[in-house]
C-alpha cells in the first residue's frame, strides 16, 4: 500500500446573504441573528479549503493533481455562488438557511460525486479570517 | 517642532452591493461591471485601514491614540454600513455607484471633519485581499 | 442525528510574560529557557482559535452561535488575561510556568464548563505566527 | 500521565523544482504536469509546519522546546533544500518526483529517528499559500 | 476635476532564478550573492502589486477596472515569467541579473506602454513574504 | 543615473512595555492609555519593516544586498529589544514612554548612521496586526 497523504486546495467567491427563518417573526430573527437577518442583505469573501486524502500514485507523485481539484471546485461550486445572493439565486438556500455550516455541508454534497470513492474528503469554509467552519469534523 | 509619524488602524466590516450604472441597459452593465451588476447583489468582508499624520505629542507619546481613532472609525463607519446592502440601505450609494473607489472616498469625507484639522488623513479599503484602493493617492 | 460540524472562533489578546522553574539557578533557567526566562518579561499578541465540534440545530442552521462563543471567550479569557502579566497578574500561573502548552490547558479548563456537555471543544494558540500550540492533540 | 499538546514550529526554504517522469515523453509530462514540467525548472517559497504531539514535561511546561525543534527542522532539512534545484542537487529526488506530497514524506522520513520515539510527527508543506499537503493524513 | 485614488491589484507567479555575475568567478558570485548563486537555480512563489492613479471616472465609478489591470498583468507579465527559468527562459534576464530590484524594473517597464498616459504606475514585488522592493520609489 | 528602488526587509522581535507619563497620577494614566498602562506590563510580537530608497548598483542589480540589511536590523535593533522589557531593559526608553510612535523614531535613529548617506530609510513598526505606525510619515 502507497503513504496517505492530505492534498489541500483553496479557493474563494464573494456572496450575498442574510440569516433568518421564514417561520419566524422579525423580532425572534433579530434575537436570533442579530445584524445578519437584516433584510436587505450583507456578503462576504468565502475562503474555501478542499481536502482530499488518498494515497501517493507512485507513477505521478500525485494523490490527486491539485489543478484538476481546482477546476473541479470551480466547476461544481465557485461557478455556482460566486457573485450570487445565496438566499435568492441558489436552489440550495431556498428553504436552508445559508449559515457557514449548512453552506460546507452543501458545498461536500456538491463534490463528494467527482471525488473518487477511495478518497476521503473535507471541507473548510472561512466566513470572515476569524469566523470558519470545518465538515465533516 | 515634533516629529511627523503616521498611525494606522485597521477595521472591518461586511456588506452586500451591486455594481450598475440606472441610465445603462442590463446589457451596458454587464457588458462593464459583469458579475458584479448582477441584481440580487452579492458581498464583501471589506478591510479598512485609516492612517493619519501628525506630530507625536511629547506628554504622551501618541500621535492619536489609535484606541480613540477605532472608535471613531467605528461610529461613523463601521455602524453604517456593517451587515447593510450598500445600495439599498445607505443613504451614500442610493446615486452613487459603491465601487471600492467611490466607497473610500466616502469615507474619507464622512470621516474627515472629525480629525483635527492639522492632522492629514488617508484611507485604504481591500474589497478582497487582491483588489485594493487608496485615496487619496 | 444531524450533521457534525466544526465552528472556529478566532480572538487575541497581548500579555507578557517570562518562562522559569523557581526551584532552578538563574543559570539552569537561562539554559532550559533562554532569552525566555530574562527577568524583566518580554510579550506577545496571542492568537487564539476556539473549536466547538457539535451537530447542527435544524432550525437555526448553526452548531453554536459564534457571536455567542465570541462573548464567552472574551468574558472568560479575553478579560482574564488581555494586556496582563502572566506570572504576576494572574492566579493560574503563579505557580505554573506559562508556556504556550500550559496557557492552552488553562483556556481549555476555564472554558469547557461552560460548553454543553455534548459539544468538544479544542484550543489552538499561537505564541507567535511560527510557533503555536493544540490542545488536546 | 500528563495532557497530551502538540507544538507547531513553521520554518521556510526556497527551492527550484519541475516535475516530470523519466519514463515519459515530454507530450506524455506536459499532459499530467502541465507548465510543471517544464524544462529548465520554476521554484516556490516552500513553507513548512512540523507538530510534534507528546506529554507536556510538568518540570518545564514544554512538550518540546520549539527552538530545539527549530535548530533541528534547520540542521535537517532546511539546509538540504533551501536555495536548491530538488531535482538536480538533493539525493532524494534524483529518482523521486518532487511533487508536494513526496516531498512531505521525505521531510517526515528525515526528521522522524531525531523525534523521541513516543512523540507523534506531522509534516504540513505549502508550495504555494493556495496549494498544500499534509503527512501522514 | 475628479478625485484621484489609486488602483491595486495583486497577482502571483512562481519562477526559478539565481544571482550572478557572468563576469566574476564562482567566489567572487558566492561572496556577494551567497546562496542566492548556487548554479543549479532556486526559485520563489512571487507576489506581484501592480498601483494605478488617476481619476476616477464618474460614468463608471472606477479609475480603472481591475478584471482589465488584471487580465493586462497576466497577459504581459505573468504568461512571460510563471513557472520559467528567469535566467534561461526569458530575453529580459539573459543580460540582466534577476533581482527583485531588476525584475520590478521590468514589469514596469513590460506594463507602461500599455497603461493610459494620464495614469501613474507603481510595481511592488514581493520575493518572499519578509523581503520585496517597489518601483518607482 | 541609474534607477531608484526601494528595498524592504521584515523582522520581528517580541517585547514587554507598559505606556505611562512618570508625572502622572495612575488615575490620569488610566485614563490616557487605559489598560496599556497596567503596572506589570504586557507585551507584543513586534513587525518590523526597514525599507531604503537608492540606485540600483548596475554591477549586482542590488540597492542594497537584503541580508546585510537584515543582519543590521539584527545587529542594531533586534538584539536591543528582543525578549525584553522595553521600560525596564532599555536605555532609550527609561525616559521616554515605548508608544509605537516612539520606538518607530529610535530605531530609525539607531539605524541611520549605519546605512549609506545616499539612501533614504523609513520604519513600519506592527503593534499588533490592526495598529501600527510609519516614520517619517
């Protein structure tokens, strides 16, 4: 068996969003999510980190070529969000709210199909560079 | 006469805009400011970095103290437009087009009537940590 | 069961300090410590990244509100030690040295209780920007 | 038995490097490695992070003595690969591809006998701020 | 006249080089250069800040679009010198010693023609993250 | 004449301090420099950026060899103030209260006379990453 070793890609998009549940008065959104249910939106620059994990192809020196991951998370994911309102462009936050949690565990979902099965895969998504999250953990 | 130092402090805060010109077709506008004129907004962690010139006060050693200027900075900045849509919620960018070049110069005059008028001062905003502008210049 | 997540909180606070063993000579301590152990204290900006590991509430989409665990950590850490000196302001190292290690055991200690039961929790320190601590590994 | 912490010590090399497999035609090289393997080498700042997990030592605080780690990532690897071709200068990738991943696992491989035995070793290698590896995953 | 406020953009490219002198020994190069002469080439993971002045115009709300300043800097700049040998891949350094001081100088230069007249351009390079020059000064 | 570069090298130094006025009450002190000014000290990590202007040395395409200028730094201003109690350790700041501003100005005095007449210098001290200070402005 070849070494296992962690290969890491980062990306980023910028998008719109705000945080609230529709079954919810304005007052228990405020409560709840402070400025970031105000209506009209805010965004943010999203730095996302891919991991895969998988073995050394002894014939490449590669687990997986980093280009190919990095065009696969702009194809799957960057295309996707980057530039949009997360709340009303996406099919994914129409009824999910588009917290950092719910956007890495999407944002798996998306990848976890054209990423080889052997492969283990991570996902960490920076909201602001003191505010991230990590899926699975 | 007591030496010249700068001071510089660094804020943040988030929003949402979009970019457009309202006499231009959806087709002009895209056509400039592609996805960023896309309508439903997208968004920014932007950095903000104030610098002001001054001679240090012997007594305190302090140019400004810079604990003064977030302060400041954060009353008449950072609460108007932290977790807003520029365009939508800001009476600054309802005409005006909330490009990083018109946003740092809106920041320089909402702050500049609050720094002693012997002190110079200037702003540099990061949209992202790749696009950046200073002014003045 | 929902889905686990990992949340970071990122927060800072500048303390000095100085490394040494009482029981040791001036020289063992320079030996062990070096420049670490000068009498007089040196400091540093302390980063330190906060990780609440936990399944995410359906209903708000989030593991633990960071803007919740960032008034937890500045109310039990932050306050405790901001702009302090280590060995001589605080209880916690008056007798234990305040190595990064040990500083990271401490934050751990004073903040579980506080963390629901079912959450983990992890603390990441940096001393400086190259060298940092995990605890637990 | 004492809590178990990990230290992190980041250090940095500049080296040259290009990518190919011997065995292949330059059409064969250029389709997997792509402008990384082209003929007369490119280079990165190569930034490097090795943790050492163990029991902090309850008479000095330390897991480990981070200058101690520092002089040793120093003495091993730092000055067998900075300011080096990898390909053309260093025993290990003569017959190696000095991809990431393979140069992770020859840094773990040249650190680990100087490690004490009951202390775990980690190797985190970014080749750029955007591409990195970790080994063992 | 419309206010003026600088642009900035920043790009990155990686590359091999070494320092020397063509017309002085190997000691006399190891003597001024130290390990930056090494035969065999190093390389870096440059970091490039490309500053436009001018005014901004009031149609469009920018100085300059940075989509376009950046499509400029790859096209002129970045295509030439990413993943090359400095020193054997490029006219502009067979002659010329590539330092970070002479390879600002060049950007520069590979850039101004292609710059609006009315605007100012300042190059910044960052050879690694603690050692970068600026042109002009 | 040959072209004028500027060359910039990045150093560190971790320190303690305490901001007070010796003619004051704690009251008055408390009030000016808040918790800056509690009476153990507390301590940063220091970032420290020396740049010099000059021509470039058309022989080696250098302004200024970057490792003499950083072994200066070293010599002159790390050595002084790493690891040390800037109030306490110091000479220069015995009577003159260690504000970034202040030590900004010290050590471009302590520099100046090591770096040719020719050359101008300027200092950029980090307090921390949100508050730092240029001299001469």
């Amino acid at each position: 068996m070849n070494k296992k070793v962690a290969v890491i890609r980062r990306e980023h998009f910028n998008a719109a969003h705000r945080l609230y549940n529709e079954n919810w008065s304005d007052e228990q959104n405020m409560a709840t999510f402070g400025k970031c249910s105000l209506p009209h939106y805010h965004g943010h620059n999203y730095e996302l980190e891919i991991k895969v994990i998988g073995e050394i192809d002894p014939v490449t020196g590669f687990v997986m070529d980093l280009k190919e991951l990095s065009d696969l998370v702009n194809d799957k994911v960057i295309e996707r969000f980057d530039h949009k309102n997360l709340n009303v462009d996406t099919e994914e936050f129409k009824q999910l709210n588009p917290t950092a949690e719910n956007i890495a565990v999407v944002i798996y979902d998306l990848l976890r199909p054209h990423i080889k099965p052997s492969f283990e895969l991570f996902v960490r998504l920076f909201e602001t560079p003191r505010n991230f999250v990590e899926y699975p953990a």
